[in-house]
C-alpha cells in the first residue's frame, strides 16, 4: 500500500522528462512537502527509506545541480552548503558502526540539504517569487485546519491514517498533551518542527499583505485575496503555531515580526540598526529570565511540565559538553553518537550537529547561518524597489524563526528541505525587474528540455 508514496516521485521525473520543470516544482513537490509527513514514504530492500517529498525532489533537484554548475564560479554559501555536505558524509561513512548505514544516512543528508538548496538557488528567483510565495501560503493554509483538529482532539490524523491504512512505523497518533489540548503538529509529526514551519509562512505571509498594499494590480487569486482582505491567512497562521504551544517557535516569530518593520523605515540601514537593538536587548533579557527559570538544584522543586522542559535543555547542553569533546573533528554519526541516560532526545539542532558531525560540521553549520544573516541583510540594503527589499526583509525573518527555534528543537522531519530550500532562495533575490514576462497562469516552461535524438 505504501508504494503509493511512489507516484510523486514518477510524476516529478515525467514533467522533468518534458521540460516541466516549474510545474513539477510548484505543483507537485512544494505540495507534497508541505501536506504530508516526511514519515509517508517507501523503504526498497537495501536502499534507504526515502520520503514522498524526496523522491519528487530528486529529479528536480538534478536538474538545479545542472543549473548550478552553469552558474559558473560557485558563491561562498554554495562552497559552505558543499563542505557542510562532504562533513556530513565524512563523519557517517567513517564514524557510523555500520557503513551501511552511515552511508544511507549521508544520501538523505544530500537530498535533504543540498538537492534543497540547489532547487531554492536556481529555480525562483525572481520570475516565480510571488507564484511560490503564494503556493506556500496556501498549502500551510490548507493544512492548518488538520493541525487544528490535532489540537482539539489530542491526537493526528496523520498518525491514525499512515498506522491504520498505510501500516507505517513512522508516524505516530499520540499527540503530547499540555494545558489540556494537543500540541498541534499538523503534517510535521512533531509540535515544535510544526511551529517553525507555520512560522516560517506566516513571515513570508507578510510580504503578501505588502504587495497587497503596494501594488494594486497584485494577482493573489480571488479566495486569497479576499482572505488577506480580512487578514485571515496571516492569524491563522499565527494561531497554529501558537497551539502548538512551543515556546521556541514562539518566540522565534516575535523576532521576525519585530524583523518585518523593518521596509516601513525610509532608511533601511538605520532600520536594521534599531531593530537589532531591541533584539539584542530582549535577547539578555530572555537569557536572563531562562537562567532564574532553571536554576533548580532539587527535581522535585519543578512546577509543571514547562518547567521541567526548559530544566531538560540546559541540564542536556551541560551534561553532552565531554561527549562533544571526545567526537573531535569529524564527531561520532547521527546514529553512533553515545547517548545519556534519560537524554536520548537533544533537543538542540546546534548540538547535535557538533556531537554528530564534529567540530568540521559545526562550524560550517554555524558560518551557514552567519552568512544566511548577511546575505539578506546586504540584499535588504542594497535593492532599490521597496517590493525587492520587503521581500528580502521576509526572507530574512523566515530566517530568523528557522534559526532561533533550532536551538530548542532539531532539524528533523520535513525541516531541512524547507529550511534549505529557503537558504538557496536567499541567495538568489535579485529586483522583480529583472524577471522575465511571464503569463499569468502558475506554470512556466522552462528551457531545460530532453530531445529525442534517436529514430
């Protein structure tokens, strides 16, 4: 029953086949990504079990890499999103107790991240920006109202179809309680990865409500454009990553709205300034706060499950200090990696990277977001339009959820391919007046095409 999970991923390699590459990627793999859980997927005997939105992604993601290397020389992200890739299948191959494994685990690593990045790199800007953002906006709205049921109900109906029908492992139904509701996670299988997604859309979400007021011609479609009239995508929005009830994502999103005021300053540069003030200042005073929070010497001083969660991190970012120490350079593999008792979960992208893939991955990891900051920040300043840089300002908040959550949850699930399909985006804003004219239909075709050759 699970080779269903197959056909994404043959109908993606037929609109590639037939020059389609647009419609692949708009209509067949930003849906899968979005609308079902990374744990939908199909496991070959001596292969690595490989998702529904993996196996759409691989043919495009062919086709950018070729893209990519046309580009001529690469970018300094390309160069860190490559070294961060052979990190990875470094650590795996030569650290994992079974090769088998470690080998398996660095081919989803590469569709995951690099087939991502290389699709958000090469196949948006600038002529698909807004057909994406919108694609996005809407399937995140159309999967709200399963979240919502999460919620309420205290369970996933993602859980009970892939256990029920598809007799998947990889999802699950039980849903984790607090405050006497579900914590939402949607398609994402998790609360807090669910809360960054939703997150993520609700930052881009904004540059649609800009373009709205900006631009009156704007083409959203009649539903969307009625619904942003009445702002409802981007409440919706901000209230199923608030039932998730995940305090990360949570704050993550304040910063990126605070991060979002930034194209209503006429001057940008001194925008960005005071923005990064308040930040700045909230961050100390969250610090601060988080540290009283858990300076409990006594378990049974912890007041409710909050409590014992925040306690958890950063008795967790203390206690794996001479694990990551021991992994040295190239770490210890994903799977391999030693375990504390009571710890099994490392709730914290950053160190888990570091106690899996070493120093080598970690700072590569950490210069991948450095430069993620900077780049957008210099597309902010540096383009004329408002239109252009609102949308980078966006791009930078998405950003800014995605990196902040990390550092309370990992990167799992559909995460990495969201999160490094908009990192490859980010590198490749360039003015709307550059793009080509395009109709108004969705769909473009693209100039990447197979000849037949043979009679």
């Amino acid at each position: 029953m699970s080779a269903i999970f197959l056909l994404p991923g043959l109908l993606s390699l037929y609109l590639v086949i037939r020059g389609r590459i647009e419609t692949a990627f708009l209509s067949v793999y930003l849906p899968v990504l979005l609308l079902l859980p990374d744990g939908y997927g199909l496991k070959f005997p001596h292969l690595p079990a490989i998702s529904a939105a993996q196996s759409a992604l691989i043919p495009i993601g062919a086709v950018a890499l070729y893209r990519l290397a046309r580009k001529g020389l690469p970018s300094l992200m390309d160069i860190l999103v490559g070294l961060f890739i052979v990190s990875i299948t470094a650590s795996e191959v030569l650290r994992e107790r079974v090769m088998n494994d470690g080998i398996f685990a660095a081919l989803i690593s590469f569709i995951s991240i690099f087939l991502a990045y290389a699709a958000g790199r090469t196949m948006i800007e600038p002529g698909l920006r807004l057909v994406t953002v919108r694609r996005i906006v809407i399937l995140m709205l159309l999967v709200a109202p399963i979240g919502l049921y999460d919620w309420r109900m205290g369970q996933s109906i993602y859980g009970v179809i892939g256990q029920r029908v598809f007799k998947l492992d990889s999802v699950q139904a039980f849903i984790q309680l607090r405050s006497g509701h579900g914590r939402l996670v949607a398609s994402f299988n998790d609360a807090e990865l669910a809360g960054i997604a939703f997150g993520m859309a609700a930052t881009l979400n904004v540059w649609l409500v800009y373009l709205r007021k900006w631009r009156s011609t704007v083409n959203l479609g009649k539903p969307l454009d009625w619904l942003e009239q009445y702002h409802i995508p981007g409440l919706l929005l901000l209230l199923c990553v608030y039932f998730t009830q995940s305090r990360g994502p949570l704050l993550a999103v304040a910063v990126g709205y605070l991060i979002l005021q930034i194209p209503k300053f006429k001057n940008k540069i001194l925008g960005t300034v005071m923005v990064a003030i308040v930040i700045a200042v909230s961050a100390a005073g969250a610090y601060q706060y988080f540290s009283r929070y858990t300076n409990i010497t006594d378990p049974g001083a912890v007041v409710n499950e909050q409590q014992g969660s925040a306690l958890y991190r950063r008795q967790m970012n203390e206690l794996y200090k001479p694990i990551v120490k021991q992994g040295g350079f190239l770490g210890w593999g994903i799977l391999s990696r030693p375990v504390l008792p009571g710890m099994f979960s490392v709730d914290n992208e950053f160190l888990l990277v570091h106690i899996a893939y070493g120093n080598a991955g970690y700072f590569l990891f950490i210069l991948i977001a450095a430069e993620t900051f900077r780049r957008l920040n210099a597309r902010a300043w540096k383009l004329q339009e408002r239109e252009d840089q609102a949308f980078a300002v966006a791009l930078l908040a998405a950003m800014a959820v995605f990196w902040i959550s990390i550092t309370t949850v990992y990167m799992g699930e559909q995460l990495p391919q969201i999160a490094f399909l908009l990192i490859g985006w980010s590198q490749s804003v360039l003015p709307v007046s550059t793009a080509p004219a395009v109709a108004s239909e969705d769909v473009v075709r693209s100039r990447f095409t197979f000849r037949r050759i043979l009679r």
